[in-house]
C-alpha cells in the first residue's frame, strides 16, 4: 500500500489547513524518506502568505524507508536533503558547484512536497547520511544555517584574506548562522558585530558573544569599518549601511535575497577596492566538512534552535517565527513507518 498521511495546505494569508494525502512510491534513483524534522526558514513566507499547490519545507531530515532501483543508501539510514535536486552533468555540477545547476531537476519544498509532511521524495543525490547520534531537529541544522552561511564565509575569503572583523546585518537565522560559523571558523574572540531592527533578536544575538547594534543607527554602524559584511536581511537599506561602513578592501557578501543595492562604483568600489559578492545556498560537497562540525559543535549551534513544535501546531509556529522573537523555529514530528 502506497505510503500515505496528513498533510499542510497552505492556503494563503496565513491559512494552513490538514488533509490526508497518498505518496507515491519511490521511482529508480529515488528514495522516501519518513520525516523527522523541518526547519521553518524565512523565505517561507511566501507560501504562508500567498499558498503553495505543494507541501512545503525545504530544510528537511528524517529516515529512508523505501529506495528505488538502483540506489545504494540503505533502509533506516538517517540524513538530511539537499534543497537544490542538480543534474550532476552540466558544466557548474562537473566541479562541484551543484548550487549553480544549470538544469536543475526541482526545489525540494519549493515545487515539489518537502519536509512539512510525514514524508518526502528525493533522489539519492540529494540526500546526506548524518551520524545515528544526531536528532533531526540539529540535522536540519546542515542546511541553510550552516551550509547557506558557510559557503558564505568561503565566498568572502576570494576576495579578502586576513579577515579581522565581520559585520553581519540581520540576526534571523541565516545571521544567527553566520555568528555560530564564524565563532568557529575563526575563533572565540573574535569581532563579530550584529545588527537588527527586533531587539530580541538583538539581546539573542548577544548571547553568542556579539556586540548587537540596532539597524536603524547608521552613525554606528559606520563607525565598524569590518573587513567583511554579510547581509541576511535582503533590505536595500540594510546593504547600503553595510557597503558605507565596510573598510578599505572589505567585501560586502549578499545573502539575503529580497531588494537592491545602489553603488557610486568610483566611491564604493575603486577607490576603497572594495568587493561586492553574491552567494546562494552552498555546495553539496560542503556538507562533509559541516557534518564534522556539527558534530564537534553540536552544543553552541544547537542552540540557535529556540522553539521546536509538532505538524499540528504548524500555524502557531509560523506566527511565533514571524514575530521576529525567535532563533530557528523547528517542526519535529515521530518518522512514519
């Protein structure tokens, strides 16, 4: 019998229904993965406000209980999925820029069912094996908190080396993100400064070790002057405080999609030798080496996990997240079977 359970609608304007809903079964390269976790991320939101024809998610982990003709992972191993379902042939997957697939199969969660439901369908590649010891809601933390800022960090490091400082403007989780690598790629005390317009997420954010500053005080923010900026915000005004307060040769990473950046290229750029970068998502083969660091640091990003709730409480959950009061915000849910 095919497998089968309820599932979210998202209806629009904060509408999230249940109804029961068949999976098929799982097709040749393909595996069914029974759910354990989703983290709810902010680009969801469109779904919650405009509906979604598919089940989102698309920061998913969970157990493998069914695989397709000819796949190699095993029933009962545990893992998460990649968002970006790439190709593997064409010229960006060939040296490992899968995030850049130029024939991309699908989104998972995006525009096909992802992680919201009992159970998802993905094809082996797409799916990273974690350790028996790691519970699904820190898995999830593979994806677009570690892996998104990460790649991020790496994307700055092309362009400036001896990074002394960084500024990141937004403290959601994307930004929470940053911090949690950074601490570790370059240490305990090291100057990491956040900004944000919620001050809950600016008194969270300290709990990091961070000096918070409220996004609206460019006179403080000019006064920075890091090496590097990364903007998880997506707000054009928050790019362009961050483009003025970087230092001579810093780089300004864009993270966040959402709105512009005006740039006087003799001021901003030439002069200052400043970069500016863009860096989507991150590379499946980046997943290794944060899998290492989870493990090493599963405590200090664990917790940028506040809040963890059933499917049920699914409406609930994205209120709490919207609100600005909230690091990651997981749905945890017992693997179907």
């Amino acid at each position: 019998m095919p497998p089968h359970g309820v599932v979210p609608r998202f209806r629009g304007n904060g509408v999230i229904e249940f109804e029961p809903h068949t999976y098929r079964d799982p097709g040749d390269g393909e595996l069914l993965l029974a759910v354990g976790a989703n983290a709810i991320c902010g680009t969801d939101r469109g779904e919650y406000v405009n509906g979604s024809p598919i089940v989102p998610g698309h920061e998913a982990a969970g157990v493998v209980v069914a695989a397709g003709a000819g796949t190699g992972v095993e029933v009962g191993t545990r893992g998460a999925v990649y968002l970006m379902d790439y190709c593997g042939e064409c010229r960006s997957c060939r040296v490992g820029a899968t995030n850049q697939c130029f024939a991309k199969r699908a989104d998972v969660g995006q525009n096909t069912d992802g992680g919201y439901g009992p159970f998802l369908l993905t094809h082996e590649t797409n799916f990273f094996p974690v350790d028996d010891s790691i519970p699904f809601d820190l898995a999830t933390m593979l994806l677009d908190v570690m892996g998104t800022s990460g790649h991020a960090l790496r994307r700055a490091e092309l362009v400036r080396d001896g990074i002394q400082s960084v500024y990141v403007a937004g403290a959601g989780p994307i930004g929470l993100g940053l911090v949690v690598m950074a601490r570790i790629r370059y240490g305990a005390d090291f100057p990491i400064f956040v900004s944000d317009v919620s001050p809950w997420r600016r008194k969270f954010a300290e709990s990091f070790g961070v000096t918070a500053l409220d996004a609206g005080d460019e006179a403080a923010l000019r006064k920075l002057a890091p090496d590097v900026a990364f903007d998880s915000s997506g707000r054009g005004s928050a790019r362009q405080a961050a483009i003025s307060a970087l230092a001579k040769r810093g780089a300004l990473i864009c993270v966040g999609h959402g709105e512009g950046l005006n740039l006087n290229v003799s001021r901003d750029l030439i002069s200052p030798e400043r970069a500016v970068l863009g860096s989507e998502y991150f590379r499946y083969d980046e997943m290794p080496d944060n899998h290492r660091l989870l493990l090493e640091h599963r405590e200090l990003i664990g917790r940028v996990i506040t809040h963890t709730f059933p499917p049920s409480e699914l409406p609930h959950a994205f209120e709490l997240f919207l609100s600005g009061q909230t690091g990651k915000v997981v749905i945890v849910q017992e693997p179907a079977t």
